[in-house]
C-alpha cells in the first residue's frame, strides 16, 4: 500500500468525507485521514477548511501523528490565525516536556507559525530554551530566534533574544554556535550596520574551535563568518590560515569554496616572500581542481569563482590549464565558462596547447560555443604576442572552412587583431575579402567594413567594395551605417579623386535621409570637417589610433577585490556586488581586502598590479564604449542603440555647395576646375551663414560672446562685470546662456543673452529660481518674445524681486537658476555681487554710525587688503558711491585717508566699512563690521571690484 | 537560507512543494520554465536562475529538476549540495530518486524534508540520523504497518543528534562483523584523433560498507598515500593524523558510505587501458559516409578490460548506419542520433572492429563537426592510479572482524575526438 492512493481521490466530497474521517473515533482512521491531507497539501490543493479537525488531532501521545499535525499547522497557521491559538496550549505544554527532542520540536514548531498572536506565546518558551541545559534544544532555539526575527524583528530586540544569541556563540557545543553564527548571520542581512556579529580575537577562537568539530553546514556558516572578520596583523592572519585549511578537504563542495573564500582574502595580509604564503598558494590548487570534476552544477559555480580567483591571483592554477578542457558532453554553461577561463590562463608557456583545444572547439555542433572559442583564438593573439601569427594562420583555415558564422567571428576578431599589430598581417585582407557576400550579421559586416576603410590604399578595389555596401545602406543596421560612413570618409581622404560621388552620396544618406540622429550628427560632422578644412579633417579621421591593450573583460579592480570577498555567494555567481542585486539585504555593506601589514610594504599592495597585469592606463576592453575618440575614429562595435524621434531639419543647401569649397586645399590644381564644376562657392562660410537653417557658423558663437561684452552699459555708475556663459551649448542641447547682474535705478536686473546653437527653433521660454541668501526672485515672465531661430541670440533684461523664499546658500551668493524651454528644462548656478544688493539708502547718520561700530563686537571685524589701486580718496569715494557704498565720515591722519561707509542691503543689514588710503601706497586696507560676519568676504570682493573697474 | 522546494518533472509538472518559511506561490516556477525552454536541453537550463525577488537554484537528476528557492545571499554551492543530498537520500530510502517513488511515500517525503532543513537551515542530513527519526519503508514493515496499525515513524529518539559522533548511533550490533571498502577510480580523458593523451586524470573513491558492533575505531592505510594530489573526507576521517602520517583514522558510520574521494591528476601517472583507431568520413557527393573502428587494449596491467561500450553521437544528418561489427552488437538511433557498440570483453588475440556505411540526409551539406566517442569500461582488480590498501586495523572492540578490498577501474568521461 503506498501514499499515491492520496493522489486519486479528486472527487468533490473530497473534504467532507476527510472531515469525517478526522473526527473518527479510531485512532488509525484519523492518522490516515491526516496524512491524506497532508498529501493534499503538498500538491498544492487548499485543504484549509479543514483546519479545526486537523488541530483536534494535536493533541495526541503518537509522535507520528502529532509531527504531521505540526506540519499541517505550518501550512496554513497564517491563513486560520484564530483558530491557530488553539494549538497554543499543546505548545506550551510540549516545550515543558521532559524529552529534550518534544521540547526542540515544540519550539522549532512554534516559530514556524508565522502568525503574531502566536509568536507573543512564544517569548517564555523560546528564553528557556535558550538556555535548556541539552544542547539539542538549544541549537534549535538559536534558529528559532531567526525565524521569531523575520517575523517581528522589534520583539526580538525588545526581549532581548539578541543578546543570548550573541552568547551562544561563546556556548561549549559546537553545534549550538553554529547555529548561533546561521542565526546571527541571518539577521544581521537585515540590519547591516548592527554590529551583531562583533569578532574579536577571543571570538574567532571559539569559532575555529567549533569549525573542527560541527557538522558541514555549520562549517560553512562560520567559514563564511570568519571571512568577515580582520586580523590584527599577519601573524593572526597566517594562524587563521593555518587552521581552516584543513578544511580544503571537506568532501561538501561549499565548505570548500567557503575555506577557500576565507584563505584568498587573509592571504592578502601576509608577506608573499613568506614561506608559508608560498604553501598555501600550492594548497589552494588541487581543491579547485576537484571541484571540476564534481556535478555539472556545482563545477558553474566553481568555475565562476575560479575566474574570479585567477583574475586575483593567476600563479595558483597557472599550471593547471589542461583541466579546463572542454568534452563534448559538457553543459553548455559548463563550456564557456571553461574557455573563458582557458584564455585567461593562456600564456607563452601554454599557448600551443590552447590554440590546438580551440581549434578542435572550432568545429564542434554548439553555435554558440563555437562563436566563442573563434574569439578566443583572437584574444589570444592578443593577449599572447608570439602566438599572433599561429592565430591569424588558424583563424585563417576556419575562415576556409567556410561555415557562415565560424567566417564572420574570425572576421570580427581579426579586425582586433589588425588593431594590435598594425602593419603586420595585412596580408590576409585578400582572403577576408573574398567571403565579404557571405556576411550577414551586423557585427562582422561593420568589421569587415572598418577593415575595407582603413586599409583602403592597399585594397585596389576598396571603393567597389564599399559602394556594394552602399546600396542597402537604409537596410543596414546602425552599426554598420555608423561604420560605412566613416569608411567611406576614411577612402575619400586617402583617394580623393576617384571617390568624390561615393562620398557626397553617403553624406547625403546619412544626413539628409536618415533618422537616425547618431548618424546624422556623425555625417555633418564630418561634412563640415571636409568642407572646412580637409587637412585637419585627415588629420582627425586618419589619425594614429591607441592600441588596444591585451588583457580584455577583466573585472576592475576595486570590484574584483570585493567579489573575491564574496566567493562562493550569488555575487560571485554574478561577478556583481551584492548590493548590485540582492534584495532583501538593505544596504549591504561593501566588503574589502584587507591591506597588507608588517614587513614594510604599503597597503597598495604590489602583486594586485603585477597579477591582474593593469597597467597604469585602466584595462581597455576591446569594445571601448564611451571613448569619444575611439568612436569617432570608428570603432562602432556598440553603438548607441536608442532611436530618439528627429526633428525635421529642414536642409536646404545642396550636398555640392558645401563640399565645393573644401576641396581645393585636398585636391590642388586639378581641384580648381572640379570646385567650380561642383557650383559651390569658394566662400563656404559666408555661404553657410547666410542660409536660412543650418549648422551654426564655426565662428559665430565665439564672435557673439565677444559681442556681448560691450554691449553692457554702465548705467548709474553701477558697476556690472561683463557678461560670462553661465550656461554652455553643450550642456543644454544648443542652448547658451550668458549674463550679468546688474542695478539699474534701485530695480536688480539680469541682462541675458540667449543663443541658439542648435539647428531648431527654440520656444517657450521661462525662468525660475531656486530659494536662495537673499530671496532673489524674477519680478516678471522671461520675455522672449518671438522664437529663437538657430544661430540667433536675443538680449532680455529680467528685473528682480528680493521678495522671494530664503535659504542660505554656499556660498552665500550663489544662485541656482532653471531656464526651460520647448526642447528641455536645464539647470546652472551663477553667483552674484553683492553689491546688486546695497540699496539707496544706506547712508547712516554719523553719531548712529559711531553707536553701532561700537557696538558690533570686534570678533565680528575682518580686514582686507585691496593692492594695486591707484584712486585717490574722493575718486574712491565717488566710485563706490555709484555702487551704493556711502561715506558717512573722513578722518585724515598724517598721510592716511580713514573713510567711513556704510552699507545696507536689501534684506536691512547694515555693514560698516573703514577703507584707510595712504597717499602713494596702492594698497587699501579694508576693515568691514557686521552683524552678519559672512557677508564681509562678499563685501570686499564687491570693493575690489568696483575700486578696479 | 533556503525558502522552498519543487519538484518538477519532465513534462513540466510541479508534483511537490514544500515551504520552510511562507508559502511561495508556484508561479515563479514559470521563470524556471522560461530558462528550460531557452535551453532546450534539460541538462542546459543554468543552475542559478535569477527572478525579480528570488533566486532559483536547481539541479537535474533521474528526470526530476529540484528547483529551490532562496531570497536572500546564500552560497549557491550550499544549496546546490544539499539539493543532491535531498536526491541521494530519495535514492537511499526508496531505492531509486524518481517521480513514482516520491509519489508513492509522499508523507515520508514530506517528513523526510522537515527534519533536513529547520527554517531553511540543515537540521539532520545524515542517513542515519534521519533513518532513526523516520524508518524507511520495506515491503514487510508496510505490511506489518497495515496489519497492527503501528507507523513509520520511529518510536525511539535520535540520539546521534545529540553525540559528538552524530554519524554514529550507539548501541549497534552485529552478529557477523564486517568491514569491506571498495576503491573506485574512474578515468577523465580526451584523446585526441592520433591517439594521443590531451588531458587525463583520475577521480578516485574509497567507499566503505561497515557493520561493526559497537564503536569501532578504524585506522585504514595505504602502500602508496602520495599519489593521492587531493583528498576529500567523510567527516569521520581524522584530518590531523592522515596531515602528518598519511593514515585513514575513523570512527565508522554504521552501514555504507563514501570514506574519501581523491583525485590524481599528474599526467603520466594516468595509464590509458585501451586506444581506439577510428576512421569516420563523409563524403561530399552521394550523401554517404564511412566508419571504421577498431578498440584495443593498451595499459591494462595484465588485467581484462571488460563492459567496453563505444558511444557516438552522430551529426544531425546521418539517418541511418549499415555496419558490421566482428564482436558485440551495436544499435543506432536515428532520433537521438547516438550510435551505441556494445563490446563486452577485449582480448589481445582479436580485435573488435566496426565497419560499414552511414546514409546522410539527400542534398544536406556534409557535416561540418566531427563526432567525438565516448568510451565505457571496466577493469576488475586493479586500481589504475597504481593505489593499494595496506592494511586495517580495529580498535576499542574486542572480536575479530571479516575484512575485505575491491578494486575496480572504470572509465569517466573517456573521450576520443575524430
């Protein structure tokens, strides 16, 4: 008789014949009925209806059936909380028994019925068991405090259940502080900064002492522990070493890992020259290599982790490569995590070996796999030099082999290659350029392409090859228009005479019949380059390129150091920080190496350099993203895949006039007759400026911030500094905002200059303020009027409030602004003079003046010098007036001129001000007084100003 | 830890589950099918599975994915490792890990995988622990169950649990005393297309089957202990003393184990026990190809090489196989496309061989890939690293135990690239 029977019944009075059954009087009835729910159970159908029937057979002397009772109340607790209570009394009762396993079962029960009113019974039971003298109970308890935790974390604080925790790490079974450490270690992923597992040398005694006796779980959990905690110094570091490496032979793959975890981030602290660093580096190799020869899953997460420990320390299992050849029957994750580590551990010394095994994986079924050892083939030859040439020879029978993807991966990695050793193995574009037909994955066409383009002057035939491309230009992916674009520029600068059409034609397609604004941007700006000054233009698109470096998709090193701190976790799965991705950790904590102590050496520890071999230039990845003149030069291996919807640019000049000009420089004599052919004007500029919408004239942004300087008049004797850009173009999408304060009869005013740099019409404009010292505030709307055509500047004048809401600023005169118009919202800072606020009626009477300088006390005093100032006191006098700085008073002493002044700003604080001018000395002595002492820095900086200007 | 158990069969569906914390709905096995289906095959899907709030990690064996569930950072080796042990202690209690066995003792299942883990943390994964707790089922017992109304159950308590030796419960007795240990070692190689040694080494095992009374103290050890690069041990073994004099010291588990595992992986010590000529060719016109293998011995130390099996998968498009073998039969499967030969026993005098023609799929391009072959044998007798027992000894009991060693050489993954 077996329990499938309980997978049959299905019929409708399924329950209510189980409800019967339960309330059987026989005792064997009930069992069976039980365990026919619990069958149900397991296969998902709700049976809690039948929750009351099931408690009435708790209470019970059958160990069997009071378990699957205990089960079925776990089950569903949650859902019946009332009758859940029920159950309490049995529980309580139970935890008193005198059978140390009913106890452990009753506790271990109890706090897995996730319901709130349960848990408060729980408090009582749970602290004595805590503390029950066998210690069974006591282990399971320690869990028990976990579960009570994730259920209601402030109870657990509240009874103090952490603290007993925290001494059961210190308990004489090594079980219980096991279980203590799983527990701890638990809650402390939800309390990151609690400091809940505080180690401390006497604590990690105890720890290493359970370690030897507990059972592989526990291992894991205090391995995992201990790989938290730092040592003092390298002695501690090597005696911890020195006692968990026994653990390296644990026949459970996760100590293991964990072991090795903990060896990999103390080694960090000891001497290498030591010879015991030296041992353990040898020890730590054979348990990796076994861990490959375990199941298929457990070797993917082991060969994660290796990569990760070669990439920290590639001597421990430099010699160890042939254990990560491939058979056939290797899951699929299995074989390409071996080759990406084979490549990683490829060197001179090994290299035939390599290349062999990965031209063996080059013919094998799985698509996949065979892409990636055709790429590997070529990260070797770039990573090891004296293996380039068999590469490229080996790369060149798989291209013979003529299978379509194993040709376009060996065509995209010799592309990196060619990029390596320029000058070298051009040979074989011949032989590339005879499957061009056959490529038909973006990737390898945009390869191709750039290969075709920068080696145009030795492929005679480059310009037909080229234009074949041209032809479904529109069908082509991003990538390989991006790629044909340059190209084709690339052909055009190196054979100018042959080429022209081709050029001007996929200028034309990018920039006038494409929507793809990536492109468009690319093809102007080469257009303009062309047109301007081809010169430069060779110099930019032919210019020399970086080489790239040879170790590619190596982890950076701060967030390598953190994984290896992670070995074994998800993180390390992932090569990701924890915090990257695990939920329900609130704010991991980020874990470090620790530095290296003793024997002299820095905490920048030398072998980091040398064994992940960065140079000081941080590793570039074959695909360089981001690196603008990489992408300008043609490296579009990842283009930028978005689509943003274009707005229509309403070109109108031919594609001829503005080449026309450009060309005479490139072309010499011959060119003459072609520019005139061409109808273009020599006078490309003028021409260009003068159309209706274009590009923004080269000169032009530069010619109107000169502009604008003059244009600002010194109305009132008020000083206001020129205009300065507040706001670049490029930080705005073509927007430019310069400007200056200024106070034009008692109004505060800012002049703007508002410039169109982009190629469309910019409307609705507005300005706001962020709340600031003085609570500057617009007083009225930004008008602008009519819509900024491109290219155009327009001056507004925008009179302020001081009304506005306040907040103190750093510095105090800093002002953060937000102009918004129909393309974005964008956001700068600009600080203001001070003296924009000094109003016109600051002059203070002379006997106030005097009361309140006393007053002020004399902490509140700075001085200032003011040098090389050539006015004398009444011009001073006189210039500072305008700027609404009064004297109230002049005292000649000697050969010294005391002036007395006194300010007011609008927000009513006064500052009072002694200027001393001696005659023939050009410096000034400036003593400022104020109640609100910040202001005196901005007070002088406003008399340096004025005084100057 | 771990927060929930599936079980998951071949065709998709969910036949248990089991929660140590709150109930997780089984939908969010649906990214675990979404991962099957992009892998195609059941050995490919990724053991760890990333979902937005949890984290499947599941293994797959005898037909049965067990896809557990975690939320938070747990070391997936940890998971992945107690998964199997969910798999072996199935095989262990019902005599073989599959769907029908699970179903038919769904309770003992169930009682089985609350005992191991206690709010997702390891309770008791020992067999003999659980054993106590839960009492296999047997034919008899099911009927003495049916008869008098008494359970599975085990009315005594673990005591193990509460030992320093927890692999050992006290009180055993035996009437006959016994101790045999096998030493199995597999061999892992790539051969290549010339016959030449690519990569090989040697996973070894000693597995031990002790029926000792009462608490045996055993000290096992070897002729040749330094052949060994890398050990692992039952936790039984005495690190310290196998550390500084190479010996095996133990207090035994009661009834079978694993004692140790081992590994040998420098190169010449690994001796290939056969070679194999092979010839596989196909032609570019006539949708036709040739085979020609031949197998002989070549390292066997003067021991007999028996259960030889050559395994091929063949390219997709090879339809069918017209061949002639001189000894043992041979079948070919033109779904799966796998090409078994059975050999049976290699001797010196005559050499198996198997010849003939494959038929190709009309107007399919000729295979680019080679077949590559997989080799199966064993050799009685011998342990092919060269490994020896030397000798065992018993103390803290006074009577005389039946002692015994096999030996028995087999291949792992034994590869020969074409």
């Amino acid at each position: 008789m077996t329990d499938s029977k309980y997978f049959t019944t299905t019929k409708k009075g399924e329950i209510f014949e189980l409800k019967a059954e339960l309330n059987s009087d026989k005792k064997e009835k009930k069992k069976e009925a039980v365990k026919k729910v619990i069958a149900s159970m397991t296969v998902g159908k709700d049976v809690s209806a039948l929750f009351p029937d099931v408690v009435n057979c708790m209470q019970t002397d059958n160990l069997e059936l009071k378990k699957l009772v205990y089960l079925y109340l776990m089950n569903y607790a949650k859902s019946q909380p009332d009758m859940a209570i029920m159950a309490v009394n049995t529980f309580v009762k139970d935890c008193e028994d005198p059978n140390p396993l009913i106890r452990a079962l009753a506790v271990r029960t109890m706090g897995c019925i996730r319901v709130d009113k349960i848990t408060e019974y729980l408090c009582e039971p749970l602290r004595k068991c805590l503390k029950d003298e066998d210690p069974y109970v006591r282990k399971t308890a320690a869990v028990c405090v976990a579960k009570l935790h994730d259920i209601n974390a402030q109870l657990v604080e509240d009874q103090g259940f952490l603290d007993t925790l925290k001494d059961l790490i210190s308990d004489s079974n090594p079980m219980v502080v096991a279980n203590a450490v799983a527990a701890l270690s638990e809650i402390a992923e939800s309390h990151p900064n609690s400091n809940l597992l505080d180690l401390n040398p006497q604590t990690i005694n105890k720890l290493l002492t359970a370690l030897n006796e507990c059972t592989e779980w526990g291992q894991i959990f205090i391995l995992d522990c201990l790989a938290n905690y730092t040592p003092r110094d390298d002695r501690e570091s090597q005696s911890i070493c020195e006692r968990v490496t026994p653990r390296l032979s644990h026949a459970n793959s996760a100590v293991v890992l964990s072991a090795v975890k903990v060896l990999m981030k103390f080694m960090e602290m000891l001497p290498k020259d030591l010879d015991y660093y030296g041992t353990l580096l040898k020890k730590l190799a054979p348990p990796l290599v076994t861990l490959l020869s375990a199941e298929p899953e457990l070797q993917y997460v082991a060969l994660r982790n290796i990569n990760l420990i070669v990439q920290k320390r590639p001597e421990i299992l430099k010699h160890e490569m042939k254990v990560f050849f491939v058979k056939y029957n290797d899951p699929i994750y299995v074989k390409l995590e071996k080759l990406d580590i084979m490549i990683r551990l490829a060197s001179q010394a090994n290299i035939a070996q390599v290349l062999a095994e990965l031209k063996e994986y080059a013919t094998e079924v799985d698509v996949d796999f065979v892409r990636k050892a055709v790429r590997a083939i070529g990260r070797c030859a770039i990573k090891v030099e004296q293996s380039a040439e068999r590469c490229v020879s080996t790369l060149l029978d798989l291209i013979q082999t003529k299978v379509n993807y194993v040709v376009q991966e060996a065509i995209v990695v010799i592309k990196d290659i060619f990029r390596k050793y320029p000058n070298k193995y051009e040979s074989v574009i011949a032989t590339l350029c005879e499957n061009l037909d056959s490529l038909d994955e973006p990737e390898a066409r945009a390869a191709m392409i750039w290969i075709v383009g920068e080696y145009a002057e030795r492929i005679d035939n480059a310009d037909e090859l080229l234009e074949s491309f041209l032809e479904g230009f529109h069908d082509e992916s991003t990538q390989v228009q991006l790629q044909l674009l340059t190209a084709i520029v690339k052909l055009f600068l190196k054979k100018p005479t042959e080429t022209q059409e081709l050029v001007q034609q996929v200028l034309s397609l990018a920039t006038q019949d494409s929507d793809n604004p990536d492109l468009r941007d690319r093809g102007y700006i080469y257009w303009r380059l062309l047109s301007t000054d081809p010169v430069a233009a060779k110099e930019v698109v032919l210019a020399e390129k970086p080489l790239i470096s040879e170790e590619t998709d190596l982890i950076e090193p701060t967030l390598l150091d953190e994984l290896i701190c992670h070995i074994g976790t998800l993180a390390s799965v992932y090569h990701k920080p924890p915090s990257a991705f695990v939920e329900g950790s609130r704010g991991v904590q980020h874990k470090r190496l620790p530095a290296r102590t003793g024997s002299g050496e820095s905490a920048e520890s030398p072998d980091v350099g040398q064994s992940v071999s960065v140079s000081e230039a941080p590793p570039a990845v074959i695909p360089s993203q981001g690196d603008l003149l990489g992408d300008l030069l043609n490296l579009d291996l990842a283009p930028p895949t978005t689509n943003v919807p274009v707005v229509p640019s309403s070109m109108q000049m031919g594609a001829m006039d503005l080449l026309g000009g450009g060309l005479d420089s490139l072309m010499g004599d011959d060119s003459e007759t072609l520019g005139g052919d061409l109808g273009g004007s020599p006078a490309m500029g003028v021409a260009v400026g003068g159309a209706p919408v274009t590009m923004p004239a080269v000169g032009g942004g530069l010619g109107d911030l000169f502009d604008l300087g003059g244009g600002v008049g010194m109305t009132s004797g008020f000083y206001s500094p020129p205009k300065t850009v507040w706001l670049p173009a490029m930080k705005a999408k073509g927007l430019e905002i310069s400007g200056t304060f200024v106070r034009r009869g008692g109004v505060i005013n800012v002049d703007l200059s508002l410039t169109n740099k982009a190629m469309s019409v910019m409307t609705d404009f507005a300005i706001q303020f962020n709340k600031n010292s003085f609570g500057l505030s617009p007083a009225g709307p930004l008008q602008v009027l009519t819509p900024l055509s491109p290219n155009q500047t327009v001056e507004v004048s925008l009179p302020l409030g001081t009304t506005g809401p306040v907040m103190k600023m750093e510095p105090l005169n800093n002002l953060q602004v937000a102009v918004k118009n129909n393309i974005d919202v964008f956001y700068f800072s600009c600080h203001y003079p001070i003296s924009l606020l000094f109003v016109e009626d600051g002059k203070m009477d002379r006997q106030v003046f005097l009361a309140t300088w006393k007053d002020i006390p004399s902490e509140n005093e700075a001085q200032f010098q003011i040098k090389d100032c050539h006015l004398s006191s009444d011009a001073a006098s006189n210039k500072l007036q305008g700027s609404n700085i009064f004297t109230v008073a002049k005292r000649t002493v000697e050969v010294q001129d005391m002036l007395y002044q006194s300010i007011k700003l609008t927000n009513g604080i006064w500052v009072l001000a002694e200027l001393r001018i001696q005659t023939g000395n050009p410096s000034y002595t400036l003593s400022v007084k104020c109640r609100a002492p910040e202001v005196a820095q901005f007070v002088y900086q406003s008399y340096e100003l004025i005084l100057k200007n | 830890m771990i927060h929930s158990l599936f079980l998951i069969n071949y065709a998709g569906d969910i036949f248990l589950e089991k929660h140590w914390k709150s109930v997780i709905s089984r939908s969010v096995c649906d990214y675990f099918f979404e991962a099957q289906e992009k892998a195609g095959e059941p050995d490919n899907v990724p053991p760890v599975i990333r979902t937005p709030h949890h984290y499947l990690i599941n293994i797959f064996r005898e037909k049965i994915f067990f896809v557990s569930v975690i939320q938070t950072e747990v070391p997936p080796l940890f998971v992945i490792e107690f998964l199997h042990r969910v798999a072996e202690m199935f095989q262990d209690y019902f005599g073989e890990c599959s769907e029908a066995a699970i179903k038919d003792n769904v309770v003992i299942v169930y009682e089985l995988l609350e005992e191991m883990l206690d709010n997702g943390f390891p309770l008791a994964t020992e067999s003999n622990i659980l054993k106590e707790l839960i009492k296999p089922p047997t034919i008899l017992r099911s009927m003495v169950n049916t008869i008098t109304g008494s359970s599975n159950l085990g009315e005594t308590l673990p005591t193990g649990q509460l030992s320093s030796v927890p692999w050992r419960r006290v009180g055993v007795k035996y009437t006959n005393n016994e101790a045999y240990f096998d030493v199995v070692e597999e061999i892992d190689a790539i051969l290549d297309k010339s016959g030449t040694t690519v990569f090989a080494e040697i996973q070894g095992v000693v597995d031990a089957c002790v029926k000792l009374t009462g608490m045996p103290d055993l000290t096992l050890s070897f002729m040749n202990p330094r052949l060994l690069d890398d050990v692992s041990f039952h936790p039984c073994v005495r690190f310290k003393r196998w550390e500084s004099e190479k010996v095996l010291s133990f207090i035994p588990p009661d009834g079978n184990f694993r004692l140790m595992s081992y590994h040998v992986n420098a190169q010449n010590l690994v001796a290939i026990p056969v070679y194999v000529k092979q010839n596989i060719n196909f032609f570019d016109s006539g949708s036709s190809g040739r085979l020609d293998i031949t197998v002989g011995p070549k390292q066997t130390m003067g021991k007999t090489v028996e259960n030889v099996i050559v395994t091929i998968h063949m390219p997709k498009v090879v339809l069918s196989a017209n061949l002639t073998a001189t000894q043992g039969t041979y079948t070919y499967d033109p779904v799966t496309k796998i090409l078994v030969w059975d050999i049976g026993k290699l001797t010196q005098q005559k050499l198996p061989n198997l010849k003939g023609s494959l038929s190709l799929q009309s107007g399919a391009p000729k295979p680019e890939e080679n077949p590559s072959l997989n080799i199966d044998l064993k050799i009685q007798q011998l342990a092919i690293s060269g490994l020896k027992v030397n000798r065992l000894d018993m103390y803290g009991e006074k009577y005389k135990p039946f002692k015994g060693v096999k030996y028995v050489t087999k291949a792992g993954k034994f590869q020969v690239r074409t």
